[in-house]
C-alpha cells in the first residue's frame, strides 16, 4: 500500500518500532504460534487533500498470542529480524525498481521544427510527408492548430472539431468487434466516410450533432441508433503544460489510485457513486495519461495518434485509417520518428496554465463573467473562498490539486465512472480496427481532466455539451453526483466563489 515515497519510509519505521516493542515485550510460551493480524484502517490519519500521513498512516500491525494465560518470556531476537527483513522487503524491491521522474531536456531547434509541423497546412502528397500520401486519405483537420487553436495555439476546440467515434458490435457468428474514428473529411469522394458505412439504418453524414434530451441532463445524437452501434464523441482538449504531465512517475499515480481505495474503506473503483479511480494500465505495464480515455502513456505517443486520426498521417507507431468500407493501402508512413518528436518537442514547450488575477484578466481583454460576477470572479478574497468550497463540496478527491511535484494540476489521472448520460466508448487510437477479446473498462469510465487553465477551455466534458462551468459541474454524475449535488444546493453567492475560483485558472498569456 504505497502513500508515496516519503509515507513508505515512515511507515517502514513506524512499522519497525511496533515490531521490536512487540516482540521485545513479555510473550506467553509458545510464542511460535502467534499469528501477525492488523488493526483496520484509520482514515483520519491521513490528511484528506495531501494524502500525506499525520503519523505514519499504514496497517497498524501488532503480534497478537494464540495461546493466553501461559507463562511469560521473551521472544528470540533472530525473529524480530526475519519478520523486519519480510516486512521491508517490498518496499526494498519497489525503491529499487521505482525509476526517477523523466525529465525531458528541450532542444530550441526541435522545437522551432516542431512549430513548423503543428502550424504546417498538410495537403495531399505533401512535400514534408516524405514520400507518402500525405494528408488523408481520411481527416478531420488539415493542421494540429486548426482545432488546437483557443485562445491561442495549443489550446482547445470548440465543438465543431468534435471528432465522432464508433464501436460495431458483431451481428454474426466469427465477426469481431470494430472501433475506430468516423472521419468528416476525405480527399476524394469515394473515401468519404459516413455513419450509414456502419449500418444501414444509421443517417448519411459524416457530422453528426448531439441534441439535449429530457429533463436537460441526458444528451444524445438526433436520430435512432441501432442496437449493434455505439457512438459517441471526443472534445479537443488543450495542450498547455503537457511536459509537466508527460514527467509524472506511473507510482506517482498508483499512489494516488491507493490512496482512494483507503480512504474509501478499500472501496472497488467500479463503484458508480464513491469517487475512487483507477489508473489505466497499458499492455507493457506502463499508465495511460493522456487522452478522455487515459490512452496514451506518454505525449508522444498521444501526438503520433493524433496525427494518424486527425490528419491521416501514417507514422512509426499510428497507422493511418484505412477508409471505412475500402482496401485502402498506403504508400508509405508520412511521417518519420524525429518529425513526430519534433511536434511533441513543441508541444512540451507550451507553458504551463497559470491562476489568473483582476489584473491579468483585463489585460487579456476576456469578459469572465457578466455584470457584477465579473468583479466577484477577478477578487482574491471571493477566488480563495471559492478553493475552500471546491474542497469541501468533494470536487478535490477526484480533481486532485497537486500530483507529485506538478503543482495546481487539478487532476489525479486516473479514470473515474461518470454515470450513465456520460457513456462514451470506442478507441481514439487506431483506425478502424479489429479489438482483440478481453477485459474492458465502463463506458462511463473516463480520465479526470486538469482543470489548469480550465476558464479558456470551454465547451466542457468529453464531447463539450456543457457551454459553461456551472453546467458542466451540474452534469457530474455517478462518482461525481455527491458533489455536482452539493454544489446545487448552495447559496448562489456561494457558487459565485466557487466559479470565481476557477474562472482564475487560466490559459497561458503568451505562447512561444
């Protein structure tokens, strides 16, 4: 049960200490049949917000005698010693193998290439595609900034820049399931993919438009949608302090994933109502952390995705989408491995979001909010008061201030069940293709996203169907239903702080 790496040290010690005034300590004879049990978990020992232990917070462990009523001697040392080295063995095997946080050293002239590529407007047989094809045959944009784009490069998208993804479930015996991105772009007509390739009775579009349902909560697509299909969408998310990110241990957050588990009493991360999350863990052990679903295990992996999904850029690692219901075969890859790094160089050099004040906000020239809220929003008094509430109402279990080292985060990266009228599934990464059997995540499952810079990232969630903060708040259901509640039954001028508050994370000034 790994807090961090300073918790597993004091642990170790606190653990030390009760084992030698155990076993030093008077026993009855017959002392070998003593059995080694632990106290249940106290969770106030450990601080709510900084998972950090008040007193070292591990299993409290004492020796409890089998026999009672024998006469009294002491233990032999030599067992104190094997039940030491038993206890400190794993965490002597985790310090060992535990490797320290990558820390990505930037070359300008990289990253200045870098820049080039992320802004380049990519055409058919493009002369920096090296020999392949090129933009397409299938994409949704012709640049990484045409959707990256707000309020500066590297930033969001609004939701035109959705991008529609698919899961076709089998209908016959020996079919398979297929998942992949429903591209609205082609560079010829007869590539040109719409919903109707998946199944008959879907529309004849490549752009499908979510439509509010119900009550106002329940969102989905204007028309009906056969059993055998599932579709749903991605919204853009911004790109500013990814390097920060991309540096963040894996036991950093497999510490956090644990630390959830305790404080909810070893609660199971498929619960649909307590906030406990799970790291995604990929094939070659590594943790997922970029991307709505946790897909990526680093940025350069994210950014081969996107341009082989996005831009129909075929590379070392992202095979470009071959067009749904074609044998298309591409000529060669599009890009190399030094191109892709070269983006992911730029991309890392994105400054990290900053806590915005009155002043910067009005050097920005952005309204943050209409009428006298704007004043409230820009008050350190009214924005500090807000950060009391975000943690009280729960919203800091899951939107984690910091995560290791990498300060005003707001996110713990790790999945989280959503409720029902956020299901979402199918796969970003790859084209359409076969999914091979075994285990699966929920379909409401999806990666906590960093709240940095979250008052210029607007529209909100997964698909963007939330156009403010409030809503998207509102909108929080399944692990996040407590707190969307909580919220909901505040004064408003409580919610004005709360809002306030994160209308001051904001978008980086200036991009370089």
């Amino acid at each position: 049960m790994v807090l961090s790496a300073q918790g597993e040290l004091d642990s170790i010690r606190y653990l030390t200490n009760r084992i030698r005034k155990n076993l030093f300590a008077p026993w009855p004879k017959g002392i070998m049949g003593s059995v080694l049990v632990a106290d249940h978990f106290d969770r106030s020992e450990i601080r709510q917000n900084s998972g950090r232990p008040r007193r070292p917070a591990f299993w409290r462990m004492r020796l409890r005698p089998s026999l009672q009523g024998a006469s009294m001697k002491r233990a032999d040392p030599r067992w104190y010693y094997m039940v030491l080295a038993l206890a400190l063995l794993p965490a002597g095997v985790r310090a060992l193998t535990w490797s320290s946080a990558p820390v990505h050293v930037l070359d300008s002239a990289a990253v200045a290439a870098g820049k080039t590529l992320f802004n380049h407007q990519w055409k058919p047989n493009d002369p920096l595609a090296n020999g392949g094809d090129g933009l397409g045959p299938v994409f949704n944009a012709n640049s990484c900034v045409a959707c990256h784009i707000d309020p500066t490069p590297g930033g969001a998208g609004g939701q035109r820049h959705n991008v529609t993804i698919f899961t076709q479930l089998p209908t016959r015996q020996g079919e398979q399931k297929r998942q992949g991105v429903v591209h609205t772009q082609a560079v010829a007509a007869r590539y040109l993919e719409t919903l109707n390739k998946l199944s008959a009775d879907l529309p004849v579009t490549s752009r499908p438009a979510l439509a509010r349902r119900n009550s106002g909560t329940d969102f989905d697509f204007d028309f009906i949608i056969p059993a055998h299909v599932q579709l749903s969408q991605r919204n853009t998310p911004a790109l500013y302090g990814a390097k920060l990110i991309d540096e963040i241990p894996d036991r950093v957050i497999l510490a956090e994933e644990k630390k959830q588990r305790l404080h909810w009493g070893l609660a199971s991360p498929a619960s649909d109502r307590l906030p406990v999350g799970r790291a995604l863990r990929l094939p070659d052990g590594r943790v997922g952390k970029f991307g709505w679903k946790a897909q990526s295990g680093s940025l350069l992996e994210f950014v081969q995705a996107a341009c082989a999904n996005e831009l129909g850029l075929g590379n070392p690692a992202s095979a470009q989408p071959q067009p749904l219901g074609t044998n298309y075969m591409p000529v060669k890859l599009d890009l190399t491995n030094e191109q892709c790094q070269q983006m992911t160089a730029f991309i890392a050099a994105l400054p990290r979001p900053i806590v915005g004040d009155a002043a910067s906000v009005a050097a920005r020239g952005k309204e943050i909010a209409a009428g006298a809220k704007a004043t409230l929003a820009a008050s350190p008094t009214i924005a500090e008061a807000g950060l009391r509430l975000f943690s009280t109402i729960g919203c800091a279990h899951c939107h984690t201030p910091d995560l290791g080292s990498v300060e005003g985060l707001y996110s713990d990266l790790l999945l989280h069940r959503m409720g029902r009228n956020l299901r979402g599934g199918g796969s970003y990464n790859g084209g359409s293709v076969v999914v091979a059997a075994g285990p699966e995540g929920f379909a409401d499952e999806w990666r906590t996203p960093p709240l940095w810079g979250v008052a210029d990232s607007a529209p909100y969630l997964h698909d963007g169907r939330a156009a403010t903060l409030d809503e998207a708040i509102a909108l929080h259901d399944g692990q996040g239903a407590r707190s969307a509640q909580l919220f909901g039954a505040l004064p408003e001028v409580q919610k004005t702080q709360l809002i306030g508050f994160l209308k001051t994370l904001r978008a980086p000034v200036e991009v370089r």
